[in-house]
C-alpha cells in the first residue's frame, strides 16, 4: 500500500519530485520560471553577451604574369607560346632513338652557355662519362668544362642502381634507394644554385614501383624542384598508355608534355634528263627510285598555363643539335593550275 492510503505525509527526500504549486513563497524561491537572480545578490544590470569573434580571411596571392625561360633549341620555343614556364615540370618522352637525350642535354647546356642558369642531370641509364663523350663528339659540347667551373652536376645515379662503384664527385650511395636518390638530387641544387634540371629516365626509377608508389614519388620529387624554382624535364621512353591500357602516370602529374616520334617513311627521288637525238629529235627520260628515310616529329600534348600548337611540327638533328620547324608538318599539298584562254580575232 502507499503513504497515501495510509494518510502519511508525503516523501521529504529533497531529490524527489515535488509539485512546484506546493512551493511556499516565504522560503525566498523564486521559481525556475522567472529566470531571475534577484535577491541572490547579483547584478547583472551591466552584463552583455561577447559577440563572437569573426573569422580573419586569408590573404589570397596577387596573381602574376608567368615568368618563361628560352630553351635554346630552335624553333621549339614558337611552338609553346614563347618559351616554357619557370618553376615547372614537364614530361619529355618518346621511344628509344628519338632524340631524348639530346633535346634534354641541349636544353641544359644552351641554359647555361647562353642564359647564365646553372644545371643538374640526373643520369640513371648510362654513366656520367658516355654522356660527357656522346655530347662532345656528336655536337662539341664539353660539358666537363662548366663541371669543373662549378655550373653544372652530372648526378651518378645509374652506379648505385647497379652495384657498382663509382669514380664521379657526385654519385648516389649504395645501396640505392629513393629516399637517397631524393636527398642527393636536393643536394646538387644547392650546390650549384641550380635552375635547370633532367632525370634521365623516369623508366630506370620505376621498375620496382607500382602506379600508386610511381605516383607519390613523381609528386614529391615535384614539390622539391618546384620550391627550388627549377625548370625540370623527366625523361620517359614509355608509350602513351600502359600494357592495360591506362595512361602514364606522369602524365597526369607534370605540368606540361613533350613528345617527340621517328619512323621511317619511304621518299621518292629522280632526275630527268634531255636526250638529244638527230634523227628521231629531243626525247625526255626521267629515273626515279624510292628510298626509306628517318622521319621525327614533335608535338606538344598537353602545357598548363599557355596555349601550345596542336600539329606535329618536323625537326631534324645536326650538328648543332635540334632544330624544329616551326610551321606544321604538310602532308598533303594541293595544287590549283588556272589556264587562260586566249582571244581569237
């Protein structure tokens, strides 16, 4: 049974619930309602709330004209409005014997004999000396000279990759590793103050990765070219798309893409000649014959920040280098004879 029915007093357990209608007012409450502190002995006469605080925008950057840099390869700097963009990484591919290492040797080169930009090129293919004597013999450029004037540094990054030793200054230490590779590639910059830069190639560092590891690899090794503020081509002899038919990674990851293409085409050449004959008069002989010759190209893909032509342009290796024609390649020429007639009296 209850209190209640036994007419007992109800519950004074002060954490009970109690009717606040049996509240006596002489007791000094005030009543949840009224929201008062009065009588409590505070004055809140002079209170106001803190507005919150507002949140401070960052400043954005002012926007600025992008700085270009010549090449030193002719014809190529018309074909990307006006030069490359400094500070930025671009992808130079194309199949073994299109002219890599040569665009790449001749873009650190003329930067430093002509535009005071010192250089660094990675080599991970074949050793610092075989490119020093190819370079010579094939263009006369002595690329020992500014090594030893302190403007340029051929990076041995093939020994280590290898096992083997090395005689060079600047060599990456075995075991080989990319985190070494990274560090000794940072350390070349500094040395020279660098503001040209080829890793030649992307392939040799990519054997042991999968796409995600190329991937993340490609993004640091950006990061730190770009805070140095150099102008960087990754060498690649890689096709456009992989063995299942994805795209490179790099390519999604560089600034810009270069190229190039060479294929044997078929050309036709001949003579005609005038045989002179007494008796039968003038007839004329032609000889023809087709040969196949070496046919590169060069196109630009893809440039961040720059409008770019979309033909294949031509170029030919001499010897002085590159040179690219800047027109677009013709392939079909169209001829229009108008004949007049003459007026007949």
């Amino acid at each position: 049974m209850s209190y209640d029915d036994q007419g007992q007093p109800a519950n004074n357990d002060p954490y009970s619930y109690q009717d606040p209608s049996q509240y006596d007012p002489s007791q000094g409450y005030t009543g949840y309602e009224s929201g008062s502190y009065e009588n409590q002995g505070y004055d809140n006469s002079g209170y106001a709330p803190t507005p919150p605080p507002q949140e401070q925008q960052p400043a954005r950057p002012q926007l600025q004209q992008l700085q270009r840099i010549p090449s030193g390869v002719p014809g190529f700097d018309q074909i990307v409005g006006g030069g490359l963009i400094r500070d930025r990484v671009y992808l130079l591919s194309g199949p073994a014997g299109a002219g890599k290492t040569i665009f790449s040797t001749q873009f650190l080169y003329n930067g430093i004999s002509k535009y005071n930009e010192n250089g660094v090129y990675v080599v991970l293919e074949e050793t610092p000396q075989q490119l020093r004597e190819n370079m010579y013999n094939s263009f006369g450029w002595n690329i020992q000279t500014y090594e030893d004037n302190g403007n340029i540094v051929v990076l041995d990054a093939i020994s280590s990759r290898l096992g083997l030793s090395s005689a060079e200054r600047y060599v990456v230490p075995r075991p080989f590793t990319l985190e070494s590779l990274l560090y000794e590639i940072q350390n070349a910059i500094q040395t020279v103050n660098a503001r040209r830069v080829v890793i030649d190639s992307l392939d040799a560092m990519s054997l042991e990765l999968t796409q995600v590891d190329l991937r993340s690899l490609i993004q640091r090794l950006t990061m730190i070219l770009k805070s140095f503020g150099c102008t960087t081509l990754l060498v690649s002899g890689q096709a456009e798309t992989t063995s299942q038919g994805r795209k490179s990674v790099e390519e999604y990851v560089v600034d810009g893409m270069i190229r190039l293409h060479h294929n044997l085409e078929e050309s036709v050449s001949g003579e005609t000649t005038l045989e002179q004959n007494a008796l039968q008069g003038n007839s004329l002989e032609e000889d023809s014959f087709s040969m196949k010759v070496r046919s590169r190209k060069i196109e630009i893909p893809k440039m961040r920040g720059t409008s770019h032509s979309q033909y294949q342009h031509p170029f030919i290796i001499n010897e002085n280098g590159i040179e690219i024609k800047s027109e677009p390649e013709v392939t079909k020429r169209l001829r229009r004879a108008i004949f007049k007639a003459k007026q007949v009296d």
